[in-house]
C-alpha cells in the first residue's frame, strides 16, 4: 500500500523521496473527468422514462436472458459508482497527503468509510467484470460466442477474486486504525 500512495505521490522524482501529494489530487481529478466522459457515453443507452422502464421490465419478464440481466446489473452499479465514487475521489483529493497505511486506516475505520468503500468495491467489480464480459462477447472471436457460458463462469470467479482481494486489502487497514 505504501508502495502504491509513493509511486502516485511520484515520490522517485523528489530528492527527499516524499513525492508531491498534489499529484494523487490531480489524479483524482483526471479519473473524475474519464468517469464523467464514460457516463455520457453510456447514459443515452439506460432507460431513462418510465416508459422506457416499463418495456424493459415487460420485455425481461417474457424473455429470460442471462446477458440482459447482467446489462441491468451493470446499468445499476454503474448508478452505484456514479453516487460513490465523487465521495472516494473527494476524500483522497482533498487530503493526499494521508494516503497510505496509517492515513487510510484511520479514514476507512475510524471515520466510517468502510460503508462507501464495501460497496464502492462491489459496483466497481461488477461493473468491470459485466463489462469485460459484454465486450469479449460482442467483440470477441466467434469461438467466445460458442462458449458464453464459460466466458460467464470465468467473469464469476475473476470476480470472486478481485472481491475477496479488495476486502482482504480494506481489512488489512484494520491493525493501523487507532
């Protein structure tokens, strides 16, 4: 975790080895902008009136179709992360100087971000992997079409993983909170 706050801070560029914190605020910033670009991309595919609504839910209740559920998964936590994530990218902008083990710790658990960052986690996760998923099928080789359901159980498990990392690493900051 040091490892990655000093590598964002470019602290192999200052003399001291410090790194300049402003930088993690840059990059916050940066995301924020490729976030916002990635959601008017993507909105203008959403049902966004109730008729629109309404169709989808018709049409899923006649069709039942896996990749459509997962489409409606990945259109809710992208809602999740598109609430979420200006709060994660808000903390660690606004004080760069307190990412690493110590600063997190006591942000995560004596502050209480651990209810933004479980499920922060978890729309991001599902979010990606559905993603991953919706592109190697769309633009994957024909053979991908042909084994969909193995490319699903792949997303599953990669998923399980990077889930069970990504909580591994929020409890991880438990010994430093104080």
């Amino acid at each position: 975790m040091t490892m990655v706050a000093k590598t964002m801070e470019l602290s192999f560029l200052s003399a001291d080895g410090h790194g300049y914190p402003w930088v993690v605020s840059v990059i916050a910033v940066v995301i924020g902008i490729i976030t916002l670009v990635h959601v008017l991309a993507a909105v203008h595919k959403l049902p966004l009136n109730l008729q629109q609504q309404r169709a989808l839910r018709q049409q899923m209740q006649v069709i039942h179709h896996g990749d459509t559920k997962l489409w409606v998964w990945q259109a809710v936590t992208g809602l999740g992360i598109l609430l979420l994530l200006p709060l994660h990218l808000w903390l660690i902008g606004s004080a760069p100087e307190t990412i690493g083990p110590v600063g997190s710790a006591d942000r995560i658990w004596n502050d209480g971000v651990w209810m933004v960052y479980v499920p922060l986690l978890l729309c991001v996760e599902l979010h990606a992997a559905i993603g991953v998923y919706r592109v190697i099928i769309k633009w994957g080789a024909q053979s991908a079409l042909s084994n969909r359901s193995r490319i699903r159980k792949i997303k599953t498990i990669v998923s399980i993983v990077f889930v069970l990392v990504g909580l591994a690493a929020l409890l991880a900051f438990l010994p430093h909170a104080t």
